[in-house]
C-alpha cells in the first residue's frame, strides 16, 4: 500500500477545511463533503483553483451564464419601465 505524500496530505486537508492534526486523528472518520457555504469569498476561490482545469472551465461557464441572464434581465426589466 502507498502512503500519501506530506504535499497531498496538506491539500487534502485544506480541501476539507481542517488542521494537518484533525485530519490525521480522525479516527477512521473521512469527511464526506466540503461545506463551500461557511467558506469565506477567498476560501471558495483557493478550492476552485484547486479543481482541475476541465471542471473548473465548468464552474466559469456556469457563472458566465448566470451574470449574463441576470444583466439581460436587469436591461429588460430596466426598459420595460421606460
């Protein structure tokens, strides 16, 4: 069996938001989600850039398109009152 690398030992540890000394005494226990809401801007950003670059050229997508449709609805709705 390989042993994980300190390297990977620390990102794992970032990514679930935990001290090196938290992670190595869990007890068996393995987080099993990140939870991004309780994360600063700042934190959500450093985990995206940790994504790989396929999923995270996904995320820009998606938010891409989510500030296009929010500024076509702001033109419309600003438009439709004149």
């Amino acid at each position: 069996m390989r042993e994980p690398s300190l390297l990977a030992v620390v990102k794992i540890a970032q990514l679930f938001g935990v001290i090196l000394d938290e992670l190595i005494n869990l007890e068996g226990k393995v987080p099993t989600e990140v939870k991004v809401e309780d994360k600063t801007i700042a934190e959500k950003l450093r985990l995206i850039e940790q994504l790989e670059e396929e999923d995270k050229q996904a995320l820009y997508r998606i938010i891409d398109t989510m500030l296009t449709k929010s500024k076509f609805k702001d033109f419309f709705q600003k438009n439709m009152l004149d």
